[in-house]
C-alpha cells in the first residue's frame, strides 16, 4: 500500500522496487555462467540462414521445420537423452561475411554441435569452410550449388536438397517427350544458373534436344521484356526459366503478361511453393520440378506432417524449405542416434549411405545420403503448376510423375566429390 | 563469355503464330522504345528522390521503403476498393505518411552535414523493410491486376501489354502536373523558390517548415505510386524498393543534381541504355547505367542539365 501510493506520486522507485530490479539485473548479466553448467546437458543446433532479404521466406520456412523437428526430438528425449536446443542466427541474404561471423560464433561461443544453413549456396559454402575448419556437422538444408557435394565436398558437410545437374535431369526427358527439342534458355547469371544451364543441355543433348538460343540475365533483372523479346524470335518449343525467387516471379509475371505462356511452353528445373503463391493466378504455368511437395495422397506420415506444420503456420502448408529444414534437423539426431555419440567424425561415417525412416523423408520412394558424397537421394517431383488447386488455394502444382533421384543422380565420380577423412 | 545470344536463323517471313521482330534493327527499334518505357518509370521514382534533395539536401535512402510501402498499402486496398481506386488512394496514403516521417525524423537534420540525413534515411530504409516484412510476412505476395490490361496489344513490333501503356501514362501525366505545379502554383514557386535560397524565402515570410514538409510529402507521393505501378510487374515482397532505389539515384547523377528536367532526362537515358545493352551483351544490362554515371562525372560532373557548384 505504502510502496503503490510511492510510486504513483512521482515515478518514484522505493528501496525494494530498486534491490529487486538490482538483483534482476545481475542475474541477466550473470546467466552466461549459469547458462555454461546447464549447456553442458543441452545439446546444441545452429541454424544460420537468411532471414532478412531477398531469401526471407525461404529461410523462415526452413527455420519452421527445423523448429517442429526439435519439438519432436525433444518429446522422443532428446538426443543421447539430452535437451535439444535450436539457435537461430540472421545470416543475410547475400553477405558471406555475416553468415561466416555468425557460424563462427554459433561454433565457438555458443559450442554448437550441429550447424545448419544457408538457403545462398555461396553463404553455404563459405559457413562449409568454416564447419570443416573446426570439426563440426554441418547439414545444408537448401543451397543447391553442384560444388558443396561434389568439387568442394568435405567429409563433415551434407546435403538435402538436390543437385542441379538431378534437377535438370529429372525433368529433361518430360520436356522433350511431352513438348518438343527446341529450347530456348533464360540463364541467372551466378553459378547456380550456369550449373542448371549445363545440367539440362547435358540432359537433353543425348534425347535430341537443341538449344536454339540462351541469355545470360543478370541476377536482380526487374524487366525481362528484352530477354523475352529474343526468346520469342527464336520461336522454340520450350522456353526455360533457370531463375530462383524474386526473378522467377518477375519474369514469369512479365512472360505471362506477354503471352508468351499461350505460343510457347514455359519451364524450368527448379520451382517453390513460395514463388508461385508470389504470383497472380494466371502466371502460375508451366512445367517445374519440386523438391518436396505437400500433396502427397497415399504416402504415409504426410498428412500429419502437414497437418502439424500447419498449426505453427496459421493454416499455410509446408514447402519443400520446411521440408528442408525438418530433414536436415532431423539427420543431425539420427546421425548422434546411429553412433551413439557426439563426435563428428562418428556421425558422419554413421550417416554414410544412411537411409532417413519413412516419418522423416515423407516421400513414396524413401531418401539416403550416398556414401562418399553426403548427397542426400530424394525423389522428384515433376509437374505442372495450376492457377489454383481443386481443393486447398495452396495446392498450385499437380505432380505427374515421382522420378527416383538414384536414376538421375549419376555416378559418384560425376559429381566431382573426392573425400578426405581426418586421421 | 560462352552464351551470347545464338539464334537460329529466322524460318523465312514471320508466320502466323510468331509474327515477332526477328531481325536486328527491329530488335533495336523495340528496344529503344520498351527503354524508354522502363525509364520513364526510373524518372519517376527519380524525380521525387530529386525533389526532396533539391529543397532540403536530404538524401533519402528510404526512398524505396516508400516504394514498397505504397505498393503494399495498395495490395491491401484492392479487395475493398479496387486496382483503380487503389492506385489512386495508395500514394496519397503513402504521402501523409511521409508527411509524419518528415515531422518526427527528417526535420531534425535540416543545416547538418549531409552525412546525418544520409545515415538517418539509411537506417529508416531498413525499418520500412523490416515493418513491411513484419505487417505482411517474409512471402511474395500475390498482386492481381485486371486481366484486360495484362493482354498484348500486338503481337508484332511492339510487344506491349497495356499494363506498360498505363504506366508510361500515368508517369507522363504526373510529371506534367509537377512541373505545372511547380511553375504555376504558389507552392511550386514557393519550391522552387526555396531550392535556390531558402533562408530568404524565410525571410519573406514563407513558413519553411510547412514548405519542406509539404515537398516531402509530394516527394514521397511520387515514390508511392512508383511503388503501386511497379507491384504490377515485379513480384511484391519487402525488398520490391531495394531493387529499384540505386537506378534513382544514378538518373540523378547524370541529369545533374538541382534539376528535374535532368533528372527526367537521366531516367529515360539509363532505361533506353539498358534496354538497348540486352540486346549486344546482356551481361552488362545492369552496369552500364554506372558507366554512364562514371563517363558523366569525369566529363561533366555537373550533369546533363545540372547546376555548377552544387554539391
């Protein structure tokens, strides 16, 4: 009573009010020390993805699985018993410094066991250094450049998204057997687009299929309307989209609106949820590869992942990045799980042609990560994108056929990947 | 460089279906124009950037935060209002926006170095972002624009959807009526006024305050419509204005600081010098628009149609 009346009368603080703040106050400053005895228990992930920029969403939905698959993990018991904890750093979208500072922290300060990241494939790579430096784990959810599991591989780094070269392969022979030979090509122009243009031309080359034109489209292009132009005269069969993200929807936006989609059949290799939900329902066309889709009736343990990703989300479905983002998290247990311990290099030779149970690869033909590449060997999803789905407004792809990745994912001395195992 | 644009040679005559420009000098003539479009809607977001630095020496970086805010405020008015009632109520929502951002923020680095205007816009370009990011979500969001608009209207030379016709329209009438409010009105005398000598126009017992509030504002109206015109051919997602802000500031540099017809010019220029580098050497579309700036400072700094000694 006495304490209320003090302290309305004039933003007056009393003694106690002031001892208690006090002690709050020191034990905020003092809780890295408490914190130390109890990370001992707690074993650690750190995901450092973009959650700022052009890849926010995409970062943001693989953060969204990798969170229900803690929330799993932990309600299973943890990881050898112990708590899983899930430390979440803002790499950027585009600034490797940032992504290499904060992997280095999440390492060296906070003493990560797992690193996850980066939705860049050159942020990936660049936090794959440091991983590799330091001994530690580190699952690349979806950054797809050929190089992190094939010329730059390293024996503690792994992958589960597809390669390029998977995903043009995939889709190829559909193209070709379905529309014509005549392709037109519409390149980013970064490694993930030239690796992409190889992968397909390397592809569709021994089915008959030429190129009758490419433009290289510098990454961030706002008007495609000259590319398409070009694309137009050379009147091919199939014009290819090789774009990501905010390119991908301006330049399909842009080619629909031309009506290039009516003459021409568009296409690409790789497609996402999140960029056709960015599009006006009459740009939603043509013919795509997803990684991981949603709508997968008759597979088992889909729909309940659906269903629980849904309640983190408000309603909206998960995309191939939650997917992403759950697998990769959830390979980190299973690794520590398999070796029955911690230590890198154990889990890493446990995770050699490892084979992700049903409830985790969530797809008809299962996945594993092939030995001496740390490639993870998913199915694909090829098909078509629609204007809107027949029953769920987020189901705008129909799927038309499952192609296995071990029958596109070529040999082993292919990919380019030699590993060297520590002592 | 590997992938130069091969082409087959074209199949004769063009045929019914493709009746496409298949020759180079109709590559370029198209081109020329589709510049021209592209740089209008450059001389727009320039112009209000122009504007606001004429009078005030305030160098909005969060320009494009105003963009994406009026592109986003007109997503969200659509379902009520409509595509046009949106594309006129946006802005001016966007503008009164401004307007509160220049009494709360701005204002207070008026006369200091332009360093202090430049770190303040930076930092505020980087809360627009994140709030928009933060009220409408990290994912593209999908905006519809009447489908009678997002037709061609001719398959053959021009290759332009009526979308482009309205845009180029809308910025061509709205760059008429700001220099028809600049010469003719008292505000815009007063503006103009003001960006040659403001102390005296305070002296003559012109509320300053007001003037640079009001000119903000009509600044910032014309970074939101950019924004609403643009949601129509770019995918709508936070960083829409990042994407846009620098070709601003380039047309700036090259028409010449303290002017807005070079300012216009400067937009129109790097939109058809973009334009028609796709067509020789795609690669480059994006940098030659800063070689221009390069090849301007070294041999006239001014600008095209800039003032000596400013700046």
């Amino acid at each position: 009573m006495d304490r209320t009346t003090r302290s309305l009368a004039g933003f007056g603080v009393d003694r106690r009010t002031l001892l208690k703040s006090a002690a709050i106050g020191v034990a905020g400053v003092a809780s890295p020390f408490v914190q130390t005895a109890r990370a001992a228990e707690t074993v650690r992930i750190g995901l450092d993805d973009t959650f700022t920029g052009t890849y926010a969403a995409l970062g943001k939905n693989e953060m969204i699985g990798a969170q229900l698959a803690v929330e799993q993990i932990n309600a299973k018991g943890g990881i050898l018993g112990r708590p899983v904890e899930l430390l979440i750093e803002d790499s950027t979208s585009g600034d490797a410094g940032a992504a290499v500072q904060k992997a280095t922290k999440l390492i060296e300060r906070d003493h990560v066991n797992f690193l996850l990241g980066n939705v860049n494939s050159a942020l990936a790579q660049a936090m794959a250094q440091v991983a590799n430096s330091h001994g530690v784990l580190h699952v690349v959810p979806g950054g797809h450049t050929d190089a992190i599991t094939g010329d730059n591989c390293h024996w503690n780094v792994f992958r589960v998204c597809n390669t390029t070269a998977m995903e043009t392969a995939a889709v190829a022979s559909v193209l070709i057997k379905n529309f014509g030979k005549k392709f037109y090509y519409l390149i980013p122009d970064y490694a993930f687009g030239h690796t992409l243009h190889s992968g397909m031309e390397r592809a569709a080359k021994p089915l008959g299929g030429i190129s009758v034109g490419a433009d290289l489209v510098p990454l961030g292009t706002t008007d495609f309307s000259s590319y398409l132009i070009k694309a137009q005269a050379a009147n091919p069969d199939v014009i290819i989209f090789f774009f990501a993200g905010d390119d991908m929807i301006n330049a399909l936006k842009q080619a629909v609106q031309f009506g290039l989609n009516r003459k021409f059949h568009l296409a690409g290799a790789q497609q996402e949820l999140e960029a056709l939900l960015g599009l006006p329902p009459e740009a939603r066309v043509g013919t795509w590869v997803f990684e991981w889709y949603w709508n997968q009736p008759g597979v088992p343990h889909v729909e309940e992942f659906v269903a629980k990703i849904r309640q983190k989300t408000g309603g909206h479905v998960p995309t191939a990045r939650t997917w992403f983002g759950y697998a990769s998290t959830w390979t980190c247990a299973l690794a520590a799980e398999t070796a029955k311990s911690l230590d890198a290099v154990k889990m890493a030779r446990a995770l050699q042609d490892f084979h992700l149970p049903p409830e985790v690869a969530l797809m008809p033909n299962g996945a594993f990560y092939r030995a001496g590449q740390n490639q993870l060997i998913p199915d694909l999803f090829v098909g078509n994108a629609r204007e809107k789905g027949p029953k769920d407004p987020e189901d705008l792809f129909e799927v038309t056929e499952v192609v296995k990745g071990s029958s596109v994912a070529g040999t082993l001395e292919e990919t380019g990947c030699k590993m060297n195992w520590p002592a | 460089m590997r992938h130069k644009g091969e082409r087959e040679s074209p199949q004769g005559p063009s045929t019914a279906v493709s009746g496409a420009p298949a020759d180079m000098n109709q590559l370029i003539l198209f081109n020329l124009f589709n510049g021209l479009i592209v740089g209008a809607f450059y001389a727009l977001m320039a112009l209000g950037l122009s504007l606001i630095m004429n009078l005030t020496g305030v160098i909005n970086f969060a320009h494009g935060g105003f963009l994406a805010i009026g592109a986003y405020l007109a997503y969200s008015l659509i379902p009520y209002v409509g595509f046009w009632g949106a594309l006129i109520i946006a802005p001016l929502l966007t503008a009164a926006i401004g307007l509160v951002v220049e009494r709360l923020l701005i204002r207070r680095v008026y006369g200091l170095d332009p360093l202090y205007s430049l770190l303040l816009t930076f930092g505020l370009a980087f809360i627009l972002e994140d709030a928009t990011r933060l009220i409408w979500g990290a994912q593209a969001v999908a905006y519809q624009v009447p489908s009678a608009l997002t037709t061609p209207l001719s398959y053959d030379y021009f290759f332009l959807t009526g979308y482009r016709l309205l845009m180029v329209a809308i910025a061509a009438v709205v760059v008429i009526a700001l220099f028809v409010i600049l010469k003719y009105t008292r505000l815009g005398m007063r503006i103009r006024a003001g960006t040659t000598d403001l102390e005296t126009v305070s002296a003559l017992g012109v509320n300053t305050s007001i003037l640079r509030n009001l000119n903000f504002g009509l600044g910032i109206y014309l970074a939101g419509l950019a924004g609403v015109l643009a949601a129509g051919q770019l995918g709508l997602q936070p960083t829409i204005g990042s994407s846009l802000i620098m070709p601003s500031f380039v047309s700036i540099i090259i028409g010449g600081l303290g002017s807005l017809p070079g300012t216009l010019l400067g937009g129109l220029l790097i939109g058809v010098a973009s334009s028609l580098t796709s067509v020789f050497y795609p690669s480059a579309t994006e940098a030659v628009m800063y070689v221009l700036m390069a090849s301007v400072l070294l041999v006239r700094p001014r600008g095209l149609l800039g003032e000596e000694g400013r700046f």
